[in-house]
C-alpha cells in the first residue's frame, strides 16, 4: 500500500518553536511507522516562502524576501533534520519548479471554469501608494469583536475579507486604508458546498479526522461556503499566468496548499519515482497541521482537487490544538517560545519528541512546562526506559562477559510485546500518538517491575539458569523496544540496535539468538533540575 502523509509548511520568517513541532510530530511518526511495516511512503513538506510575513520582515532588515526565506528554509531543515523528522522531500515554495507546478494548477481550474474574474474593492493605502495585502489590513474581527487581521482572526478562526474588518489601520505606516476597485480571479468555492458536505459525512463516518477539524469545518459549511479570492496584487509571490495579470500573484492559501502536490511531483521528477501512486484512491494520505489550519486542509484543498480531478483527497486530517508555554499563550513577538534552534544546544532530541508526544495537543490545548519537561525526562526517558535498557546489559556484560545465550523467554512478557505491535499500531494509524506512547511505557514499567522481581543479582548465584532466562526475556524485551519506540524515539532507539547488532528491522516480533554486547552506552544522561529556572528566566526576554 502506498501512503502519503503531508506536513504542514511552516513560515520562513523566523525560527521554529515547539508549537511548530508539537504540530508536525505526527506525521514523522507515521511515516517511520508505515515504513517499519514495509509500505510505500512518501513524506514531504517544506517551506512556506511567500505571503506577507515574509515581506514585512524583509522590509524590516532592508533586504530581498527570498534572502529571508532562504535563511529560514536553511535553518528549518537544519532543526528538522535533528529532531529527527524524516522527509522523503522538504521542499520550498519559492522553487521554480513549485511556481511552475502552481500555475499549471490554476491554468486547469481556470480552464475547468472554477476560476472566474471580478472586479473587486480592494484595500489601498494613499500613504504606502499600494494595494495592501490581507496581512498588512488590522483592526477589528466583524465576527467576534477581537482585534484581528485581514486574512483569518486568530480569536474565532473566521476566515476574512480584509473589507470586512472594522477600524481599519495599515500595517506599515498606521493610516486608515481605502477602499479602490481591482480586478481578481476568484475560486468558485461555493460550487463545492454539496461535495464537500457528502466528503465531511464520509470522514465522519469512518472517524478518520480529529474532533477539532469535524466541528471547524462543519460550522463552515453550515455558513455556507462563499467565492474567494486567487490573486492578490502582491510584489512577491508565483506570478498569475494569464496575460494582462503578469504583475498579480497567486494568493498564497492557494498556492502554498497545493505544495503537498506540486513537492510529490519534484521528488518524483528528481528520483526517478512516481508520484501518481500516491496520488490515486488506492493510497493512503494523512495531514498534518495544527488547529489554524483547518479549514485549507478539511475544505480549500479537496476543494482544489476536486476542480483538478483525478486525485487523492486528504483521508486522514490529524490536526492539533495549540501548544502553551508555561500555562500562557505562545507569543513570538514577546519571545514567549521556546525556540528550537535554542534546544539543539543543550537537549537530546528524543527528549524533545517524548515530551511533545506523552503531552501532545491531540483533543485540548497542553502546556509546555521546564519543571515537567526535565521531570519527565529525568523520571520517564532516564529513570524507566533508559534505567532498563542500562541495568539489563550492564548486568549481561558484568556477570555474563556481554555474551548470552538463546533460552525460553519468559511467555507471558513476550506475548505482551506481540500484543503491543498491535495495539500501538491501530492507534498510530488512527493518530493517536500519545495513547500509543503511554501504552509502550506502561509496559516499560512493567518490565522494570519483571526485572526487580526475577532479582537476577541474586538468581546469578542461586539459579543461574533462572538468571539466564530473566536476561534473556529483558533482551528480547529491549530488542523490540527499538522497534516498538522508533517513531517516537528513534535516535535511542538507533543506539540500542547497535548495541545488539540488530541489522534488519520490520514491525513484528523479533526473536534475537545469541548475543555479544561489546559495549553499553547510557541512552539519556540526567538533566540537572537547575536549568529549570534557568530556561524560565530567559523566557520573554
């Protein structure tokens, strides 16, 4: 089976935070999952390079968007690559060849009538002399009375016109815009209320997406779906390909959605692959993204597809609640983030994953705390995991000379890892990562607990078969760990293998023979409690 899971594309215009992360975190999983099983996987992401944060920070330091963008991308995979995220392809959405892919996609719905032109009233600046993009528009949110922008409220998610926001003020220099008339292209989305309505039933039925994305996307509908703007009068973006509109970009909810595609297609033209056989509805697709982008996944994206035709809708949307920081909302321009460049320098990266996971935003909001953060990993990843993976070989290679034989395990701790490959993957396949973690760790308690009660120190002297037996079993156990925790842990996991000399591994039990541990490294080391304040002074800096 060929299974195509896409993340979504963070903003070059500024670091990473853990907020990025605890988002993205499923769908490396997944893919590490899947291939474990032996599928077909095609994981991709990437940069998302245009739209008007970019603009404003490049205005702000003096230079060209695409030297901020290309900064930021550079740094993204650097971050990603540590964390452990493995992309079949990371892209960009400044590459030519997305800029050419994107304006193949809106010369067919152009073609396919769900592209029409408007002449529209547009926000103008006199003072800035522009057309301003829907960022660049502040005020109030017409829905909820919050102070909001012009592309979508952060309070209620309404998705806006920037016409439609009250008290008006421009970005960049802080005067009230006018109203002038422009001519756009706009997507016929309301042509899709019907299909779209049958899709979210469809979902529903076979209970393939979060709670969050059901309720957002059915309050959508039941508004009633309303045309939307393609094109926007923008500086920096992929220019629209119809003649007379050449100064004119394709609006970037377009066209930064359809880089799932247009990255299946470059990874494919690059590695001599196909890209169709994840595309088909013979493949399996999962997206994921955090609670804000909702509506592009559940409604603007089938939407696109289903104008294209011929391709594979979104089946699974694994879409997160936001992730707090010291019980108070994650603010960027306060520094209030914990930023992942920061991390690499001091902090294992399956800390960081354990972490994300075992508190992920699956159903509700979940909070990043220092305390609980070094906690957990002193407690969970050192003292339960790391602490028996540590005692059993050391244990092997003082009393045994690092060598043991093949004996009977110990049935009923062996039937329990069988069962976990099951278990753990009907819940990983449903995205639900941290019932899966806590399922695999409440095991790993238990397999402390088998060990304390074999006491091997003492069998080691009084029932050397019996101590063999108990080595053996915890072997066995920790062998299979390596492959139980490998899409949630996998740089530890990696350490294990090589200590055991596991060479191939697949998701299904695995039965070691006779072993020789030549040497036995601490998975984690304990992380001093002082670094608790420390983390926390520096917050909000």
């Amino acid at each position: 089976m060929a299974v195509f899971i896409g993340g979504a594309w963070p903003y070059a215009n500024g670091p990473l935070h853990l907020g990025h992360v605890a988002s993205l975190l499923p769908g490396d999983i997944l893919a590490r999952y899947y291939r474990l099983k032996g599928e077909e996987v095609l994981f991709v992401s990437g940069s998302d390079c245009h739209g008007t944060p970019i603009a404003i920070k490049a205005k702000q330091e003096g230079v060209a968007p695409d030297e901020v963008a290309g900064r930021y991308h550079n740094e993204f995979a650097d971050c990603l690559d540590w964390l452990g995220f493995s992309y079949d392809f990371y892209s960009r959405t400044n590459h030519p060849f997305h800029h050419q892919e994107v304006q193949k996609i809106f010369q067919t719905l152009l073609e396919k009538g769900y592209l029409y032109k408007r002449t529209v009233q547009q926000t103008y600046c006199d003072s800035c002399d522009q057309f301003l993009p829907d960022r660049y528009v502040e005020g109030i949110c017409p829905h909820c009375g919050h102070q909001s922008r012009g592309d979508q409220c952060e309070s209620c998610s309404a998705i806006l016109d920037p016409v439609e926001i009250i008290e008006k003020r421009c970005k960049l220099c802080g005067s009230t815009p006018v109203i002038k008339e422009t001519d756009h292209y706009y997507f016929a989305l309301s042509k899709f209320q019907q299909p779209l309505n049958e899709y979210l039933n469809h979902a529903k039925e076979k209970g393939r997406w979060r709670e969050n994305a059901i309720h957002l996307t059915k309050r959508y509908l039941q508004e009633g779906l309303q045309d939307r703007a393609a094109t926007r009068d923008l500086e920096y973006g992929v220019p629209v390909p119809v003649q007379g509109f050449e100064r004119k970009k394709i609006y970037v909810w377009i066209e930064a959605v359809s880089g799932y595609l247009t990255a299946s297609k470059q990874w494919a033209a690059e590695k001599g692959e196909s890209w169709e056989m994840f595309w088909n509805d013979r493949a399996k697709s999962y997206y994921v993204h955090g609670k804000d982008n909702i509506p592009f996944h559940t409604i603007i994206w089938p939407a696109i597809l289903m104008g294209i035709g011929g391709l594979k809708l979104p089946d699974y949307i694994v879409s997160s609640e936001f992730l707090t920081v010291e019980s108070k909302k994650l603010s960027t321009s306060r520094n209030w983030a914990v930023w992942v460049p920061d991390l690499m320098k001091s902090y294992h990266p399956d800390s960081i994953r354990y972490f994300l996971t075992i508190n992920a935003p699956e159903r509700k909001d979940a909070d990043f705390s220092w305390r609980e953060f070094i906690y957990s990993h002193n407690s969970e990843l050192l003292g339960a995991f790391g602490n028996f993976v540590n005692r059993t070989l050391k244990f092997i290679q003082k009393s045994f000379g690092g060598e043991i034989s093949k004996v009977e395990a110990d049935h009923h701790m062996i039937q329990r890892v069988k069962d976990l490959y099951i278990i753990l993957g009907n819940l990983i396949e449903k995205g639900e990562m941290k019932t899966a973690l806590e399922e695999v760790f409440s095991f790993v308690r238990q397999a402390n607990k088998y060990f304390d009660e074999q006491k091997p120190w003492v069998q080691v002297h009084e029932d050397i078969s019996g101590c063999k037996k108990t080595l053996y079993t915890c072997m066995q156990i920790i062998a299979n760990l390596s492959i139980l925790l490998n899409p949630f842990l996998p740089f530890s996991c990696e350490e294990i293998q090589k200590m055991l000399n596991i060479k191939d591994s697949s998701w299904r039990l695995i039965t070691l023979g006779s072993v020789n541990i030549n040497r036995v490294n601490p998975l984690f080391n304990r992380i001093d409690l002082e670094r608790i304040e420390l983390e926390r002074e520096r917050l909000g800096e």
